[in-house]
C-alpha cells in the first residue's frame, strides 16, 4: 500500500517537526505502508527551512513551498497533484488532528471510498474549540448540509481530515474557495461510498487558527459555486424560484379576472390557479428539468396530468398540515409555513422521481450515496 499524507502549512515553524515525529512513531508499527509526508507551504516565517531540514534529515518527508499563494484548499489540491500514493490523508499541521487515527483510516480506505474522522457522530467531540468557535463550526456546517443535498448524510462535512482513494478525485477539476476543501470534494468527487469514525478534536498546542472574517466570507462563496455545480441541487432552487414566481403570476391572474371578467371569486381563483400550474409546468419542463427537452413534444405533454397530481397532493398536504396546526395551536400560519416547505420539497422529489424521471436526465444524476459510521465509545 502507498500513502500520502498531505498537510498544509502557513507559519506553522512550531509545529512541523513535532508532527513528523508523531507520524513516524505510528507508521512504524506498518512497515508494510510505503508512506510520504507531502507538506505544501505558504509560510512567510522560516516554516520553509525548518521544512528542508526535515526532508534532509528523513526520506520520507517532502514539501512544496509556494511563493506569491495563499488558501489551505488550493494547497490540499497541489498536495493531489503532487502525492504519489494511491491513498491520500490529508490532515491539519497544528496537531489538532491525532495521527494516531492513520491506521484505522486506512483500513477503513480498503471498503469505503472516502473516509472522515467526524466530531459528531457517537464517540467523536469537538472539545478543542471554544464556545464560539463551535457555534462559527456549527453555522457552516449547518449552511453547508441545507444548502448542498449531497452533504445532508454527512455529519462532518467541513472537517478538515479525512483520506481517500485517489479514483475519487482522478480527471476532477478541483477549483475550491477558501479551506473547506473536503465539501469540494464530497460535491464533485467520483465516489458511492462514505464511511465516517469519531474523534476527538483537541486544542492546538502553538501557532494561531487561520480563521477569520475574510475565510467565512470565501466559505459562502464556495457554497454558491458548490450548488451551481451539482445539477441536482440547482434543480431544486429552480423548482423553488419556479413557485415563487407562480405565486406572482396566480395572484396577477386573479386580479385580472375579477377586474375584466364577470366572474364569481371562486370561479376566478380556480382559472388563476390553473394558469400559475400551466405557467410553472412550462417553466419547470424547459429550465428546471430542461435536460429532457430533447423529447418528442407529445411525451413532454403528457407530463403536464401527472405535474397536476403532484401539485394537487402538496396543496393538500399544506392544507392538511395548516388545519393540523390550527387545532393544535389556534395558528394557522405556522401550520401553512410549515405545509408549503414539506410540500415544495415532497413535491420536487416526485416531480424528479417520477413526473421527469427518465434516463435523459437521470444519467446525469448522482449514483446513490452510502454513508456508514462506527462508534467505539465516547472520546474524552
């Protein structure tokens, strides 16, 4: 087995030679892993010859330094680029990622494509970070699992260690923003399989957190470009965008017919909803899933009935969940709040299932994930 253990570094002098040593004392219990340590350097300090000492002084230590580049994720993808392994573990220099995980990582390489150590799954703890931290942690990771579908399973999503087989990343152009390299990777990554184990996080002994305001501001800015390349994830905000504007166009086409029309108001909210439902079909079948367009005009017609049902089974889940609501709390808004997002999300996923479901679209669809986790008792 070849490994490359991949760790970025920017003026982290303190640092570097005491992580050699801890990782030569766990790889020397597997003498049969041939094993690298790749670090990539951005440092300003004398990181760099602290860095040359340790790679004359032991084989297997290499580094990269870069002059005029900054950010951890674009280091870990030059890190890629560079790793001779088939196996790849990239981790934190600042030792708050324990090597002592490296084995059970790499064992674990052998059934799952992508392996990462989670501080939040049983047994796993986040303990090295202070309260505010863990709230900035919390936020990111919550934004990132609602905002990208393909992250919802993972627990650890903006976890900075994890390992993979190199087929995850091969022929993937790899473009992040900002650290959070692992999401990139998780977003555009060739895999079907995740297997997550816990960790304990621990307090960085020296140095200082590279986190600031400019870095949480590049996190959200990956997040679009993350959801603006999964196909699947752009559907649904279309889907989303689709019914906003539907609602615009109900409530126009009721103005209209009961100020030009002798209608009564019942008659005239059935005609306006009905000409929103056309309107959002057209707009779904030609942006939202337009992939199919390239069927004969009679099959995409007779998706029209079933797009139908489908909205008429989510007007009735929200009026079953308002009037749920209702008895409960005497609020109806809450319960028509709540309704309308259970509704548009049950609604996209039948619509994408089965109103547009065919191998036009399908074929370009993620395969179905498996995300595994083990549990081996609390960390403390």
């Amino acid at each position: 087995m070849n490994l490359t253990i991949i760790i970025p570094t920017y003026n982290e002098r303190e640092n570097v030679a005491a992580i050699v040593k801890r990782l030569q004392c766990v790889m020397s219990e597997h003498v049969s892993v041939r094993y690298e340590v790749l670090f990539i350097d951005d440092s300003t300090d004398d990181t760099p010859a602290r860095l040359e000492a340790l790679a004359k002084e032991h084989p297997e230590v290499r580094y990269i330094h870069r002059s005029g580049e900054r950010g951890l994720a674009s280091a870990v993808v030059k890190g890629f680029e560079a790793a001779k392994g088939e196996q790849m573990i990239v981790m934190d220099a600042d030792l708050q990622h324990p090597p002592e995980l490296i084995p059970l990582i790499l064992k674990r390489l052998s059934e799952a494509d992508i392996v990462i150590p989670s501080r939040f799954i049983d047994g796993g703890t986040d303990g090295g970070l202070n309260q505010f931290r863990k709230f900035v942690s919390w936020t990111a990771r919550t934004i990132g699992r609602l905002s990208i579908m393909r992250l919802r399973d993972i627990s650890d999503c903006t976890g900075g260690y994890f390992g993979l087989n190199r087929n995850v990343i091969e022929g993937v152009a790899l473009n992040p923003v900002g650290w959070k390299i692992l999401m990139e990777v998780l977003v555009k990554g060739n895999y079907r399989t995740v297997h997550e184990i816990p960790y304990a996080f621990v307090a960085r002994d020296a140095g200082q957190s590279k986190m600031n305001v400019k870095e949480q501001w590049n996190y959200l800015r990956h997040i679009v470009k993350l959801v603006s390349y999964s196909e699947e994830d752009r559907r649904f905000y279309a889907f989303c965008l689709v019914g906003l504007l539907g609602v615009l166009v109900n409530l126009a086409s009721l103005a209209m017919m009961l100020t030009f029309f002798p209608v009564d108001e019942l008659a005239a909210s059935i005609t306006a909803s009905l000409i929103a439902m056309i309107h959002n079909f057209i707009l779904n079948d030609t942006i939202t899933w337009k992939i199919s367009q390239n069927l004969v005009i009679w099959r995409r017609v007779l998706r029209f009935p079933q797009y139908v049902l489908v909205s008429t089974l989510g007007i009735l889940a929200t009026a079953f969940l308002a009037r749920l609501f209702m008895a409960a709390t005497g609020d109806i808004y809450i319960g028509q709040l709540i309704g309308i997002s259970v509704s548009t999300y049950g609604s996209f996923l039948a619509n994408n299932r089965w109103t547009w479901a065919g191998p036009e679209y399908q074929a370009g669809d993620s395969q179905k994930l498996i995300v595994t986790q083990e549990y081996w008792g609390k960390i403390t």
